[in-house]
C-alpha cells in the first residue's frame, strides 16, 4: 500500500480507498476492468493469431472455435508465398523509412527556421501550415491525386513511384507544430553561445538542439512511419502497379481471391511489423502522445 | 563575421539547390512517351524477328494463381525461342481490374504497353485516349486465327469500326452448382434448375440440410449486386435499360420478380443466410467449403475455385441460367497503349496472337493446361467459330479433367447472349441499394425501390 | 529589452534613414539591412522544401478543389460549367442519405470514440496497479494496419460463424444482424472504428488528467463533494482544454471516414445506409471518372468543416476570455 502514498492526488481520496469498503471496492472494479480489457483488447489479437492455424473449414465454423483443432503453421508460409508478403513487406518499410527521412529533413529544417530564425512571413506560412490541419485530407484527395498524376511545373507523373508518398507526407503541419514547439522551449542563450563560437546555423541545429531534441525527433519519426504504414486510401489510387502496393492494399486487394485461414494469416504477418516497433518504443510513443502531444 | 554570414547564405543556397534537385528528379515516368503513333505502311506485316523491343503487360497471374502461372512462364519461354529480342515484362495483378485502380491508372497514363480491361470499359479507354487503333496491324497473318473469333465479340472490342484490342476470356452466364450438396439434398446434380421456380424450391431443399448450409447466393455490394440484378433480369427476358440507352427498363413485372424472389428465399424460407452484402470472391469461398448450393457464375469462377481455393473442381457442375430468356455476356481484352512504337505494337500484337488467340498453343494448349492442374474442358473461353471452335472443342474434349457430364446441362441449352448496359458502373451502384434492401430488410417494399431507382438510373443517363 | 529583440522588430522593416539624429549611422544601417536580407535568405532557405511540398500537395490542391468544382473534363477538354456539378451532386438521390449518414456516424462516434476514450481515461487514472499494462492494451489496436483490423471485426460481425453472435447467443442474448440491417449497420461500423482508434485519445486525456493539481480534489472532499461532483466540477472543467480540441479533432476526423465502411460493409451498405460522404466523392472520383462532382461534393464537406472549425475558435475565445 506504499504505492498509494507516493502518487499524486487523484479523484478518490487515498483515505477512502484506505478503508474496507474502499478497498473491496478498488479490487472489484481494478479486476472487472482487467478482464474486460484483455478480452477486449487482445482476445482479437488471438483469435487473429490461432486463426491463421486454423483450417478453412474451421475458421468459418459455427460457433467459432476457442483453440485450433488441429493447427497449421504451414497456413502462415502459404500466407507469406502466395500474396509475397515479403514484397508487400519491402515496400511498406521503403516507402516508410523514405517518408521518415524527408520529414526529419525538411520538417526540422522548417521548425527549425520558424522557432529560431523567424524569417519575414514566417508566421503566415506557420498560420497556412496549420490551417491544412482544419482540413480533412480526404477532402482533398481528388485535385491532391489529379496534382501527383501530374505535378504543375514538373510536368511528371509520381504515380506507382515512392516520391507520390514521401513528397506528400512532408505536408504533416501537426510534427512540424510538435517540433517548432519543442524548439521553442529550447533558451535562445544556448543558441547565442554557439553562434558566438562561429557556429554556422546548420551547425547549430546539428550539434545544439538535435541532440537535445531526441526525445521529441523519436516521436516524430514513430508517427511518420506509423502514419505511412496505416494509410490506406491514398496508396491504393497512387500505387496501383501491384508490385509497388503496400502491405494494407495489397492485403485488401488480394483478400478476395484468397481461403480465409491464409487470409487471417497475412493479416497476422501484416500487424506484426507495428506491433513490434510498439513495444518496442512504446515509452516513446506513450510520453510523445501526451507530453509532447497537446498539453505543453 | 562576413565571412560566416556568406558561409550561412551558401549553406541555404545549397539546401535549396539539394531540393530543387531532388524534386526535379522526382519523375519517374515521363508523361510523353514520345515516339510515333504512326503505323506506317509496313504495319500489317508481322513483327519482324531482329526487332529489339521490350513490352510490359498487366493481368499476369500472380503466385496466388500458381497453375495459371506455370503457363504462362512456359509460354513466355517458348515465345522468346520464336522472338529472341523480345522481352515481355508481366505484371502480376490480382484481380487484374479494379475500377478505382483502373480510373486512377487512366488518368495518369501509367497503363502498361499492354493492358487489360473489360468490354464495358470501353467508352471510358475511348474517353481518356488511353488505347491505340490497332486495325492495321491485325490481320490474317498476325493473328491467323482472326476470321474465326465470333463477330460479336470483336464488335464489342471496336468503335466506328477500328479495333482496339484483342479478346482474353468471353463468357456467358450460368448457374453453378454443388454437386454434393445437390445428392445429399435429394437433388439431381446433373439437371441443375432451369426455372427461377425450381431455383427456390431446390435452395430450401439445400438448406434444410442445417450446419450453415445456404441454398442460394448472390452479390449485393461493390456494384457488384447491380451486375448480378441485371444478369437476373436478363435471365426472365427483361432490360436493365432501353435500347437506346436513355431510360431505365427494369421497374416492370420482370424486375419486380426478381426482387421478390429474392426477398422472399432470404426471408420467408430463409435459404440465403443471414449474411448478404456479399462480393466477388464470398460466393465462391463459400461454396468451395459447401456451405452453398447454387450461384450465378461464369464457367471460369470454377478456374478461380481450382487454383486459388484449392477445390476440387469435379464437385461442382454448371446448368443453363435459369429462366433461359437470355444471358448476361461479358468478357475482357487487352489493349494497346496509345503512343507507343509500331515495333513495340507488332511485338503486343505477337504476344497476345500467341499466347491468348492460337488454338492448340498458349491458353489452348490444353494438354499441359491439364498438368499445370487448372479444370480442362470448361465451356469457356467462349469466343471461337467455325473451323478453329470444331478443332478446339475436340481438344478440350479430348484431355478434359472437368467431367463433361458436370457441364453437359449448360452446354446442351445455350442461351441467348445480352451485354451489359451503357454506364454500367453508375447504374450498377443505384441497383445495389436495391438488392442490398430486399436481402437485410424483411420490410423492404419492392414497388418502391424500383421507382427509385428507375428515377435514379434514368437522372444518371440524362446526365449524359 | 534586450539587444536581439530590438534589432529583430527593427530589422525587417527596413525603412529609409530616420529621421532623428540620434538614429544609428547610415553604414551601420546599411549593414543592418544587408545583415536582415542575409537572416532572411538563410531562414527561409530552411523552410523552403516543407514549404514547395506543401505549395504542392496541400495548398495547390485546395485551389485546385475550388477549381475543378466548377469545371467538367470530357475527353482531355476541360470546359467551364457553372454551378452544374453541384446540380447534380444535389440531385443525386445518395447525396442527402450521405449526409445523413454522416452526420449520425459523427453524433455516434461523438458519444462513443469522444466520450468513452474520456471514461476510461478517468477510470485507468485511478488505478494503482498494472496502469501501464491497461494503457498498453487500449493503445494496441491503433498500431494494427487498419486493413487487418476492420476485416477481423467483419470477420466477428458475421451473423452465421461470428464470434460476436456466438458469443450473445451462448449467453442467451438477442443476436443482433450488425452490418447486415440499416438499424445496425452504422453502428456496427462506429463500434470497430471505435476499438481501432480510440487508444489516442485515451492516452491523450490520461495525460492531462495527471495534470490536475491534487489540492483540488482534496477542496472538492472538504466541500463534501460526491464522485460525479468531483468529475463535474474538478476533471472536467480541469482538461477543458484538451477535452475542447479533441472534440473538433474528432469532428474533423469522423466526418471524413471512409476505410472502415468501405471494407466493412463495401461502402454503401444496407439500403445505402452506411454511404458517406466521402464515399460518394471517392465513387464519382474513381468509379465514375467524374471529378467535377467529386469536388463539388469535397467542397461543400469543407466548408462545413471550415464552419466548424470556425465556430469552435469564436467559442473557444469567448469562454477563454
């Protein structure tokens, strides 16, 4: 019960949960809410999972079966060769690793200038930036899509090459908010003293505040690729050669002509990538929603 | 100072640079392919051997469908001993058109050399100068085969009488059957129901057998309840539209029947299932895993079942399209780009002549078909005449591993063909309202949801 | 006032020489001026690729919707038409069920995705055990690709081997038709968009709910304040804020949903009951080859989002003041 002393004060006081009936109280719902949530939050995740052991005739048997009968692994090789996973896989990754590396380039250089360097303008164009956020992007996927199929001045056609995604995804006016407000928070002093070392301002930003801004770049780069990995819409109209799809189109487009059980099974494969990079960096990703997200 | 000021200035100049570059490098396909559309004199001779081309072409199968696949690797090997120099790059797509794929690939002129699409697509090819007129290069020579594909398929294929592309699969529509389920109903699995009476009264006889059994299937969603509405309608000798394309023709007796029925097998004897909302790829899986006993189908949704569901394709059979009035016939084609070389479109031309329209080669090469383990003997593709239909019936006959009597219903009673309506898709999505409406609402009052959408349709046709 | 403030509010102006003597000397001036341009240069040199990627991909577009509402493209021929795009959109029988629609997906995802994620915010905050493992959990899904998620749901939705319907039924409970009944449909869409997405907001609320300095609960108990009083009159006028934003962002963000019917359901659903809005633009868009109608659609669902966006503002300072 030392735990109750240490935390901050919250809607129960410590003094009623320190009675009896608080007690049983606390444990009743803290149990109930236990089970719910990992029923209900994870009892897909294993159906998900022993479905794609399952055979086909099981998996559309009713009443559904709690546990495979007879389990197939075999259903999640078949899963990976026959909609080539390992393609979908590769592109994905590209697609989402390129889109981290423009926005961590050209949205920190952006944030960078409109915390620090303040340029004429530069709160219109923060204003115009953050105005796209009012906007739903779906709105905009028509003229969005009738631009990439043929960019004004360039005269080129990004459809089913990556640059129709990573070129786009640098438009994400919400990290370069997150990332124009950590600099800000940054002391101006540090910046002066480096800059009277003769520190260039591409100096400055690499050695100065990039290192201090750690936290706030992992954040920022978990939302790039997570953002490009969920997509949907917007890689199904402008990658449609298949051999460029991503792992979510080339599932949807490929579920139609697939058993269930194969199906389960490559949408298994499919979650695991996120899933992982979740637990791994979830502190990350747990402290950048909050701290970083919308309270400073 | 200064100096450090002009090293800042030239450190911006040279991000702006860095970006200008990479921007203008963006590109990865130019939007003019350049080169000549002009066939030239020569254009109907056949391609000439030395010629060095490269051709991409979309609709190769892809690993989902391995037996298909093993033909068409094969046929690309013996079709470089023939063409040394010419390198032929598929692309696995699977389906191999999806309508908002195909528009979005239109419109950005990012269709391969060679490309595939429906019949009903091809107003909309026309209206985006997506295909080229290939009547010069197609003749007797080229395609020696030409003069016996069935003059109705090659109009479907033509607009003020040039053609632009070449027929892949022709089909007409039936109604596939689950021969097991058909015996254990007490049912004659080689008589399939010819009348949308029998229809009824053998799907509640499938679904009595329990366990999740449906008697009958049908689509409701994607647009593609509207396809299957107007095959019904067909079928009882209605129109979806009038001929001359401007008014919608389905709120009569014929429509308001198919309707009904439907209505009443999902709810008053509930032989459909609780499930609706089906598309392509459900009906099949379902009646891969006999949970149904009958849909309207093309012959090749049983090539769909063989290889990508793993069925075995001798337990399923095919009748005539109940009914019998008429049938919904449909099929697809490659085109050929617009705007690429005369070289490059003998070698298309060459390709397609070999692979999709030789009988005994290719696709028709039907012994291998059989050892690749894809059904053999399937009344489709559907497009020969004369001499070459003779020859390639026998063929089929002769290595068929479909037995022949699961077919025989459909092949002794053909029925006659009916294409789709103008603006298909448009009309399709307000007719799914109303097929999604009698399959999930036991209300649903089928007078009025056809003079909706008969007021729908006809709005949509007068928008021209 | 600090040196570098004043030069900085100085600077860009760039006015011709004062007028007072007392002005610095007119080389220094110079130098100031040349060293602002400089400045200027450089700062925007760092802005300039975001800028250029969204000169092109968002506010281009934007113009470019307001263009193409009023214009039709036969055959490569772009012509002017008025207001005849938006004729037709109005005319099309979908258009007002798509409305309609949408609006009852936002109210329903409103009540769920806005107020639920807030409950169990509340709830998990007064936990003192296994806070990170729950946190965890809510947060899981909205790491699934959305492709996998909503066919697992369709998967649960189905009447005939459904494990929802196993479920309710082994227990006695009417089985619901989910996607397969107007009444049910959009609901049933809502409850899996809901379970996708509502881990951020959780997170988001957690967060400030820790914020609340504790005296206030502890002013609120002297008072005698029952639980609900407490929320009524501590929590919730404590993350005001945050509860305010995530209400417009939520807005924004339902009314444009589009994956989770289009998957679910095919897009249109029972009876149309589950088209959208942005269905019926993504349909005239890609299946009809008609983007004048599909921006005249977009154009009316932005500004309506525009109008709310600029209502919550004029709200928002008025009730900040």
């Amino acid at each position: 019960m030392a735990a109750i002393e240490a935390r901050p004060r919250t809607l129960i006081s410590p003094a009623q949960l320190g009675r009896r009936r608080g007690k049983v109280t606390y444990w009743i719902v803290f149990g109930l809410t236990m089970t719910v949530f990992t029923l209900v939050f994870l009892g897909p995740l294993y159906w998900m999972i022993t479905g794609g052991l399952k055979s086909t005739a099981e998996v559309i048997q009713s009443p559904p079966t709690p546990y495979p009968k007879d389990p197939s692994p075999e259903t999640y090789g078949d899963a990976w060769d026959r909609l080539n996973l390992a393609k979908l896989l590769g592109n994905t990754l590209y697609y989402a690793f390129g889109a981290l590396a423009f926005q961590l380039v050209l949205c920190v250089a952006a944030a960078y200038s409109l915390s620090k360097l303040r340029p004429v303008l530069g709160n219109v164009i923060l204003g115009m930036m953050l105005a796209t956020l009012m906007i739903p992007a779906t709105v905009l996927i028509v003229p969005q899509y009738l631009t990439v199929i043929d960019v004004p001045l360039f005269e080129r056609n990004l459809a089913n090459s990556p640059w129709a995604i990573w070129l786009p995804s640098v438009t994400n006016a919400f990290n370069i908010f997150l990332l124009k407000r950590f600099f800000d928070s940054i002391p101006q002093e540090l910046l002066d003293a480096a800059s009277m070392d003769g520190a260039s301002r591409i100096r400055t930003l690499w050695s100065v505040i990039l290192p201090i801004s750690r936290p706030i770049l992992g954040v920022v780069s978990i939302f790039a690729i997570v953002n490009v990995w969920k997509d949907f819409l917007w890689p199904l109209l402008t990658l449609p050669d298949p051999d460029k799809q991503t792992l979510n189109v080339g599932i949807y487009s490929l579920s139609t002509g697939v058993s269930e059980n194969v199906l389960i099974a490559a949408m298994t494969i499919a979650s695991i990538p996120t899933l992982l990079i979740f637990l791994i960096f979830q502190r990350n990703i747990m402290s950048g929603l909050t701290a970083g997200g919308l309270k400073g | 100072m200064r100096s450090s000021g002009f090293r800042r200035t030239w450190t911006t100049a040279a991000i702006a640079a860095a970006f200008a570059l990479t921007a203008a490098a963006c590109g990865t396909s130019s939007t003019d392919e350049g080169g000549g559309s002009d066939p030239g004199s020569d254009a109907g001779k056949p391609l000439d051997k030395k010629a060095k081309v490269t051709i991409s072409i979309d609709c190769m199968p892809t690993k989902t469908k391995d037996d298909e696949l093993k033909g068409w690797n094969r046929d690309i090997k013996a079709f470089k001993k023939l063409y040394p120099n010419v390198t032929i790059k598929g692309k696995a797509t699977d389906p191999c058109l999806e309508p908002p794929r195909f528009t979005a690939m239109l419109k950005a002129k990012s269709q391969p050399d060679v490309f595939y699409a429906y019949f009903t697509d091809r107003q909309q090819i026309l209206d985006n100068d997506a295909a080229q007129d290939i009547t010069p290069y197609v003749n007797n020579k080229t395609v020696p085969a030409l003069g016996d594909i069935s003059g109705n398929v090659l109009n479907d294929l033509k607009s003020d009488d040039k053609l632009y592309g070449l027929p892949r699969e022709h089909y007409s529509m039936g109604l596939l059957v689950n021969r097991k389920l058909f015996k254990k109903a007490g049912l004659d699995p080689d008589k399939p129901p010819t009348t949308w009476e029998e229809v009824r009264s053998a799907s509640k006889k499938i679904a009595g057998l329990g366990g999740g059994v449906n008697g009958f299937g049908i689509y409701s969603a994607t647009n593609q309840g509207g396809w299957h509405f107007t095959a019904s309608v067909y079928s009882r000798g209605g129109s979806v539209v009038t001929p001359d394309g401007k008014k919608a023709a389905f709120n009569d007796d014929t429509g308001k029947a198919v309707l009904q029925q439907l209505k009443d097998m999902r709810f008053k004897d509930e032989s459909m299932g609780k499930t609706q909302l089906l598309k392509w790829g459900d009906l099949q899986k379902q009646m891969v895993s006999d949970k149904l006993g009958m849909f309207l189908a093309a012959p090749d949704d049983l090539n769909m079942m063989a290889q990508q569901l793993d069925a075995e394709y001798s337990r399923f059979g095919m009748g005539p399209i109940p009914g019998q009035k008429y049938t919904l016939t449909g099929g697809d084609a490659y085109y050929v780009k617009k705007g690429i070389s005369p070289e490059k479109t003998k070698a298309a031309i060459a390709w397609l002549n070999f692979r999709f329209l030789s009988q005994g080669k290719g696709r028709f090469d039907w012994p291998k078909i059989k050892t690749d383990g894809l059904p053999v003997g399937l009344p489709q593709p559907d497009f020969w005449t004369g001499e070459t239909r003779k020859k390639d019936d026998a063929a089929r006959e002769k290595d068929a591993t479909v037995p022949v009597e699961n077919f025989q219903a459909f092949r002794d009673n053909p029925v006659p063909g009916k294409t789709e309506p103008a603006k298909a898709q448009e009309v399709y999505k307000i007719l799914d309202v109303a097929m999604s409406t009698v399959l999930t609402n036991k209300n649903a009052d089928v007078d009025k949801l056809l003079d909706t959408a008969e007021q729908q349709v006809n709005q949509v046709l007068a928008n021209g | 006032m600090s040196a570098p403030a004043l030069t900085r509010s100085e600077a860009p102006k760039g006015r011709p020489s004062g007028k007072h003597a007392a002005g610095p000397p007119a080389g220094r001036r110079r130098e100031d001026i040349a060293r602002s341009i400089r400045r200027n240069l450089s700062a925007h040199g760092f802005l300039i690729g975001a800028v250029l990627c969204f000169g092109f991909f968002s506010w281009y577009p934007m113009v470019r919707e307001f263009l193409l509402a009023f214009q039709k493209n036969k055959n490569g021929v772009t012509t002017w038409v008025g207001w005849r795009n938006f004729e037709q959109v109005i005319n099309d029988p979908a258009f007002w069920q798509a409305w309609r629609n949408t609006l009852l997906f936002t109210a329903l995802a409103l009540v769920l995705g806005f107020a639920l994620p807030f409950l169990v915010a509340v709830l998990l905050n007064e936990f003192r055990h296994a806070q990170g493992y729950l946190r965890l959990l809510v947060y899981l899904p909205v790491m699934l690709p959305p492709v996998a998620s909503v066919l697992l749901f369709k998967y649960f939705y189905d009447p005939g081997h459904g494990l929802f319907n196993a479920i309710l039924g082994s227990v006695g409970l009417p089985e619901p038709e989910w996607l397969q009944s107007t009444d049910t449909a959009m609901l049933s869409v809502v409850i899996a968009a809901t379970w996708m997405n509502m881990g951020s907001a959780t997170l988001i609320y957690l967060a400030s709910l820790q914020g609340i300095p504790g005296e206030l609960y502890e002013a609120a108990d002297l008072d005698g304040a029952g639980l609900w009083r407490k929320i009524w009159h501590v929590t919730i006028p404590q993350t005001r804020l945050i509860l305010s934003l995530m209400f417009l962002m939520q807005i924004i963000a339902t009314m444009q949903v589009f994956v989770e019917p289009f998957l679910l359901t095919g897009g249109a659903g029972p009876e149309g009951s589950t088209t959208t809005v942005v269905y019926l633009i993504y349909q005239y868009a890609f299946n009809f080859n008609n983007y004048g109608a599909a921006a005249a659609l977009g154009l009316m669902l932005l500004l309506l989002l525009a109008g709310v966006s600029g209502a919550y503002a004029r709200l928002n300072r008025s009730s900040g003041e």
